[in-house]
C-alpha cells in the first residue's frame, strides 16, 4: 500500500468525516524470470470471469517497467500531464486560488501521475485519508483491488473484501480506469520480454565470439590437468585442451559479422512497438527519417497528450469535487481546467497579434496579460506611433500653436542676422572697389 502523506504537521484539517484506508497484507513482488508462457497465463488469470486475479499479470508489469526504453515513453505521457497548470474556475469564471494551491503541491502531482497510470495498469484507485493544506492519500495496491467485483482485498487470494463504491467507503476513494482494462502494459510487456530474451542472446554472442578462440596441446597427459587449470584461469574466453594426435576444426558461421546487426535490430523492433503501444508514434523518441515524418508522428503524440487531458479533467470533475467537498472544501460550483495554452511559439504569436492590431481595435490589457508583463501605475495604454507620409518617412508628431509660434520666431531671428550681415558685406565692397 503506497502512503501518498503528504500532510503538514501541526496543521488541523477542515475536514467533516475521514476513514482510513483499509491494512492490507502485502506480498513480494515475484521477480523470477518470465516467459511468453507465463505471460498469457497471467493473462488468462486476470481475466477469469469467476474469481479474476491480476497479481500475477502486475508481478510482470513491475519487471517490465525496469526497461529503459519503456520507463522513457511512459514518463514522456505522464509530464504532458503534470507540466501543464490546472486552473480551478468559480461558477462566475474567476479562478479560486485557495483550491489552485492545493493543485500546486507536490502531492496534487503525485495524484495526477496516479491517475494517468491508470492507462498503463488498467486501473488506479485512490483513497483520500485528509485534505486541508495539502492532500494526504494512499494509494492502493493495485493487485489488492478487484475492480470487477469493486472490492479491496486485504489479501491477494482473498475472494471477498471492503466494497469500495458502497457508502460510506465511496466518499473517500477515486477510482480511475475501466473494470476490466488490463491497461498498455499488457502489450509493451510482451515485447519487454522478447528484448531481454534478445540482449541476452546477444551478451551470450559477445561473450563467445569478442575473445579470441584458445587451443591448448599436449604430447603427455601429465601436462592435460595443468593446461585445464590455466585454461579455467580465463573464463571470459572459449578454450579446447587436446593431445597433438587429435585432430580440431573450428567451422566458423558465415553470417558472423552480421550476427550483432540480427540482434540490435530485433532490439529496435521491439523498442518501437513499445513506443507505438504507450506514444502511438515512434519517430518522438529516435531520431530517423525526414522532417515531414517526424512532424506526422509529433502531431500523433500531440493528439494522445490531449485526450489524456481531457482523461484527466473528467475525473477531476466529476470523481475529485465531491471529494473536496466531502472534506469541507468550498467547491462554489466551479471546476477545473487547464490553463490556456498556445501551440505556436511566443514570436510567431507576437508577430500575428501586431498585425491584428494594425487593422482592428485592439485592448490594450490584452498583451499585458497575453505576454505575463506588469501593467503599469498609469494604465494599460498603446505607446504613440509617429504616422508615415507616402514615402514611407516617419512624419513629426502634431504642435500646439503655442509650440508652432515659438518654433517661428526662432526661426526668424537667424533670417534678421543673416539679412544684416549682407548689408555689410555690400556696404564694405561699395567701398573698396
């Protein structure tokens, strides 16, 4: 059972009822080695229609998830979902802030990841012990959850237990997934034991065939013990003791060079049927091909990123509010949603709202709040824009009169000393002819 406490000491909770979430008696997780055969009997198992049993099935999904590559396409799903804001909205469309800081805690995010799991396990269910500052859940285990029969089991085998979606339980817990929903894994998983069936073929081949063969030869068998013992000495490398009379061919496989190549490709297969199981794409992850495929297969993974949104604000919605209200905490009718975001790049943006703005009214509010600056203490306001003539030349801001007759009569006095000036040039060279 995974304790999501998350509660601050010292801190009283706003909450009308709490229940506990139930003791369970937890089992080891079977890490023995699993084949294609167990796999469809763990399948078989849980889909049982008398008595359906998932601890065998989520005892390989746990193996599976040591996989690199799968613990890379499943993170890349989960933070489209926690690095994007969740916004909680008023019924008048004004953002509660006192339930948006609930949604900013680390274990607001924690519960969001939880959720989203539900795609790959199947099923998630979540039980709510407290929330006031932040929100204190536990996570239940999942093999410990019948979600046919929507029971608890406190033990794995058991064929009965707590019933979860019968009051008073059903005020504490959030279930997400679908009753019989093994869940992404259930694919990926498959192809997770074929490619450590191959990376094993293959360090098996790199151990056999990256050391140099050695032959060791004897004329008296005294000498055949020693030679052994040098022999084992070197473990890594492949070895033949015989006597100078026996005859020994090594017949060398005409695909060796290639036989590497066989490997790392089936390793590939399977690296992209996963990806295409959990991204449904798999140009996101290994760079190949053009651009234009690549563009193609992130416009998929875009597509998967929103229903997954939508996924999680319908459980919010209509699983989470009254859970919140259970706890005292004043919903006012609003609901959640994420906040606004724009798919093109801040400039590209800032260049189409500019070109709005020259050919209609725009706010001035709206680029203050669009581009996250600080309104001014004077106002939100459009700075003057100097008007061009037809040659395209900035124009001179509009004069006062005021402004336009002290201009003048600055201009007049250098004209009177010029005129003057001449006169005495004149008045000289009359003189002196």
């Amino acid at each position: 059972m995974a304790d999501k406490n998350k509660t601050n000491r010292g801190k009283k909770s706003v909450a009308r009822n709490n229940m506990e979430a139930p003791t369970l008696t937890l089992s080891n997780t079977d890490r023995a080695y699993k084949d294609i055969a167990k796999w469809r009997q763990a399948i078989k198992a849980a889909e049982n229609i008398t008595h359906p049993r998932r601890k065998q099935l989520y005892d390989i999904y746990k193996e599976a998830m040591l996989d690199a590559h799968l613990i890379s396409v499943t993170g890349k799903r989960r933070s489209k979902i926690v690095n994007s804001k969740i916004l909680f909205f008023n019924s008048d469309g004004s953002i509660n802030e006192e339930i948006g800081k609930l949604m900013e805690t680390e274990a607001a995010e924690d519960m969001l990841k939880d959720i989203i799991d539900s795609r790959f396990w199947g099923h998630s269910l979540l039980w709510f012990n407290d929330i006031s500052e932040t929100i204190n859940y536990t996570l239940i285990e999942r093999e410990h959850v019948n979600p046919v029969s929507q029971e608890v089991l406190k033990q794995v085998h058991d064929l009965s237990g707590i019933k979860y979606n019968e009051s008073p339980t059903n005020n504490y817990v959030l279930e997400a997934g679908k009753p019989k929903d093994l869940g992404l894994l259930v694919a990926a998983s498959m192809w997770c034991i074929y490619k450590k069936g191959d990376v094993s073929d293959l360090a098996l081949f790199a151990e056999s065939f990256g050391n140099p063969f050695r032959e060791y030869i004897y004329d008296d068998v005294t000498a055949k013990t020693a030679l052994e013992r040098s022999a084992k000495e070197h473990r890594a490398a492949s070895y033949l003791v015989r006597p100078r009379n026996a005859e020994f061919k090594l017949h060398e496989s005409t695909t060796k060079s290639g036989s590497s190549d066989l490997f790392l490709g089936f390793e590939e297969l399977c690296d992209d049927q996963m990806s295409k199981v959990i991204l449904h794409n798999t140009m996101t992850t290994d760079a190949k091909g053009g651009n234009y495929k690549g563009e193609v297969h992130e416009k998929s993974e875009k597509e998967v990123a929103k229903a997954d949104k939508r996924f999680i604000i319908k459980i919010l919605n209509e699983k989470f509010i009254p859970i919140l209200e259970n706890f005292g905490v004043n919903t006012q009718n609003g609901y959640f949603a994420y906040e606004d975001e724009d798919p093109l790049p801040i400039e590209k943006r800032f260049d189409i709202d500019m070109k709005f703005a020259e050919r209609f009214e725009v706010e001035p509010e709206y680029f203050y709040k669009k581009y996250k600056i600080p309104i001014p203490e004077s106002g939100a306001a459009f700075k003057e824009k100097p008007t061009e003539n037809k040659q395209g030349i900035a124009n001179e801001p509009v004069k006062t009169e005021e402004e336009n007759k002290e201009q003048n009569n600055k201009n007049k006095k250098p004209k009177a000393k010029s005129r003057k000036l001449k006169a005495k040039i004149k008045r000289f060279f009359s003189q002196h002819p």
